[in-house]
C-alpha cells in the first residue's frame, strides 16, 4: 500500500476555460493560484490546501471524473447553493438525503461534469 496525504489534485477537461473558471470562482469561491500556459488555471479554496487544474481540451466523451464533492460549511446552505449552481450555468441533477440530517444535491457544472454538494 502507498501512503500518501490524502487527494492532492483533480484535473478537469473543459471545453471553455473562462467559462469553466467563472463557474468555479461565482459558485464556490475558487481563487486563481496560476496558469500553465493559456490553457491551464490552478485553483483551490481560500484558506485550504487543495487543488483543481482546469485544462482547456477537446470534448472527452465518456471519459472524465465521475463525480467529486465540496462539503458545505452548513448544510442547511443546500437550496443557497442550487441557485448559484444553476445563475452560474450548472444544473440540479438530483437531490435528497444520504440518512436522515445528511442531504445532499448532484449537481453539474457546464462541461456535465457531476459535482456532489
């Protein structure tokens, strides 16, 4: 087995990187850590250490990230952040709850990329 720290990064294929960007920095705050190039921004979350790369590229198909999460710092927020979502170009996929107190929404961003909330 391989130790590790945990996730370190998530590298999402995009068709429009300033549409992509604008999404993640309206929705959740994302910030601007660099660029590789014209096609490539580094992002995380104020005040975290994680990591997520946009990177302008041709349609991928099936091929992509199933799925990956932003914990909200209170729940009770869902409905707030569904209409972010959606002003900022994103979609409700599905909503409800994992147990009882435990809700969660599918939501996706504007490439159909799923996001769980």
């Amino acid at each position: 087995m391989v130790k590790t720290h945990g996730l370190s990064h998530i590298n999402i294929n995009v068709s429009d990187i300033k549409r992509s960007l604008a999404f993640y920095q309206s929705v959740f705050g994302l910030k601007e850590m660099f660029r590789e190039g014209p096609k490539m921004v580094f992002l995380n979350t104020p005040g975290t250490h994680d990591v997520i790369t946009l990177h302008e590229s041709e349609p991928i198909g099936n091929l992509g990230i199933a799925h990956f999460g932003f914990s909200l710092q209170d729940k009770k927020d869902i409905d707030k952040a569904l209409k972010e979502v959606e002003h900022a170009g994103g979609k409700l996929i599905r909503r409800g709850e994992h147990a009882p107190g435990y809700p969660f929404a599918y939501v996706s961003d504007p490439d159909g990329y799923v996001l769980e909330l």
